[in-house]
C-alpha cells in the first residue's frame, strides 16, 4: 500500500447515501471508508447517490468507483451497467450478479436448481394468498420484501392469522414478498473476499430475530468470531458459502447468511453483494479475525474493482 499503488489507482469516487431505504447505513459506512481511503493516501471524491455520480462520470470527473450504495440503484446492477457503458472500474460483482442477488427470490430459485440447501419457499404479491401460503409451508414463517436489505419490511409469523399483516407491512417496500420456513438454529454470516473466505460469524440477539435494531441499534447483539464450530465444519461450511457465492454470479467481495438447524443442517438464506463498512458491521469484523484491519480490507476492496 504504497503512495505510488495509490496514485496507481487515480481519483476515486466513493459513492454513498442514494434514496434507497438503507440509505442511513451507507451514510455510516461511507464516513469510515472516507477516513480510511484518506489514511491510505488514495485522492478520493464522496458522491451522493448514482445520479450525480453518473453525471459526473459522463464529464470525467472519475477513474474508478467505490461503491457503498446499499439497495436498488446501487446494488442491483443497474449502476454496474451504466458504469461499463462508460469503461470505468466499479468494487464488488457486476450486473449479473448484482441483479441476481438483489433478488432473493431469483436467488433462491438458481441455488435450489445447483442443489443447494435453501429453506422452503412461496411468493406473493398480495396479502390474500396468505392463508393457503401458511397451510402449504407450515409455521413459523419469515416474511421479506424480494429486494430488500437490513432486515426492512421483514416480519418472523408464528400465527397464521398474522401473516397477512406481516405480507402488507412487506407490500410497503417492495411488490414482491418472499415467504419463507423458518428455521429454528443458529445463524452465521460467511464474508467472502476476493475469493477467500475469512473466519465465520456466529450471531446471536435477545431479539425475535437478527432485524434492524438488532444490526443497528441494539447494544445486546453479540458476534462469536471465531464462531466456535470445530474446523473442519467451519472449511466445510465455508466452502458451501463460496459456492453459493460463485453461481450467484457475485465476485469481488460480499456476504453469505445461513443458519444451522437442529440437526446441524445448513441453510442458504441470501447474498449481500454491498455489505455494510459501519463500526459494527459484519465484515470488518470477520477481517479483523483474519488479521486484516480496516484500512488494509478497504484498500483490498478497492482493488477489486473491474469494468466487467
């Protein structure tokens, strides 16, 4: 990480913020990854949301972008398509696989067709098909807008007279609802980064699931890293994730979530491709269990970033 590998990688626009609903998380993330490129000697812009971005790429402005934007227009593909349009390198995966990954229910449709392990599902666009959904699936059940991240919109339904609010409430951010089984175990996050897996992140919340407040705002959440599973089920889990990672079509950097049942089966609940850079964050936290610190897994990040 020499000034000359800076000056190497010209003027970066580390793009933020947008007018998604994570938009607070990456405002967070944003300052820390600001700082951090500062530290690292990298001549960097922030920009605020893809439209001034684009703008600003189409005048030249920018060599290569740092992309923080959390949910769609920044996480979905449609600024990794316009950034190749332009020839300019963007972090992370690109159009496929961020568009297949913002997609929880396309997601889930390509794990199960490669055969791996992903809980039962059914969609919906309307709270009326809730009652033959909770007979078909059984309960308990999770409740999620398709296109959404940290946890909004989402809903864990115990009793099936509930689960048409649980479906509206979901309505409100996207047209489409993924509904799931609910698996009954411990959850784990897998951060994948260019390639290599770090260590796996065991999560655990006095709250009724790991939501919003739970990621954000509570003080109660705890992270075990190392996750305490004996190794070899730790490469053995680790290598799941990977895959699940790869046929996703995601590259460069980002986060696999499962869960164990009681049996100690795992299973695939979905792919960040922008995971969150905040002090509490997932992978920063897994980077520094493999000895990387912030500054070094910002600049590891930012050299994984490419035009296709």
């Amino acid at each position: 990480m020499s000034p000359m590998d800076a000056k190497a990688l010209g003027h970066v626009a580390l793009v933020i913020g947008g007018d998604s609903a994570e938009r607070e998380v990456s405002l967070r993330g944003g300052d820390a990854v600001a700082r951090a490129l500062t530290a690292l000697g990298v001549q960097h812009s922030v920009v605020d949301g893809p439209r001034r971005l684009l703008e600003q790429i189409a005048s030249g402005h920018y060599d290569r972008v740092f992309n923080l934007l959390h949910g769609r227009g920044g996480e979905d593909g449609a600024l990794q398509g316009a950034l190749r349009i332009y020839g300019v390198p963007v972090t992370g995966s690109g159009v496929l696989g961020s568009a297949l990954t913002m997609d929880k229910l396309q997601t889930k449709r390509v794990w199960s067709a490669c055969g791996l392990p992903t809980p039962r599902w059914q969609a919906a666009s309307d709270a009326q098909s809730s009652p033959a959904i909770a007979s078909e699936l059984g309960l308990p059940l999770f409740v999620k807008p398709a296109h959404e991240g940290s946890s909004i919109g989402m809903s864990r339904v115990d009793q099936a007279d509930v689960l048409s609010d649980a479906v509206s409430l979901a309505l409100e951010f996207d047209d489409t609802v993924l509904i799931e089984t609910c698996i009954e175990g411990p959850e784990y996050t897998a951060a994948i980064l260019d390639g290599e897996v770090l260590p796996l992140i065991k999560l655990e919340t006095t709250r009724e699931f790991y939501d919003y407040a739970a990621k954000y705002e509570s003080g109660d959440t705890t992270y075990q890293c190392p996750c305490g599973l004996p190794a070899a089920r730790e490469r053995e889990l680790a290598e799941l994730c990977l895959e699940a990672f790869r046929v996703s079509g995601a590259r460069g950097w980002g986060r696999v979530d499962f869960m164990l049942d009681k049996n100690e089966q795992p299973w695939l609940l979905e792919v960040n491709t922008t995971p969150g850079m905040t002090k509490s964050s997932l992978v920063p936290k897994a980077a520094g269990a493999a000895g990387i610190d912030f500054e070094e897994l910002v600049w590891r990040i930012l050299t994984t970033s490419r035009t296709d």
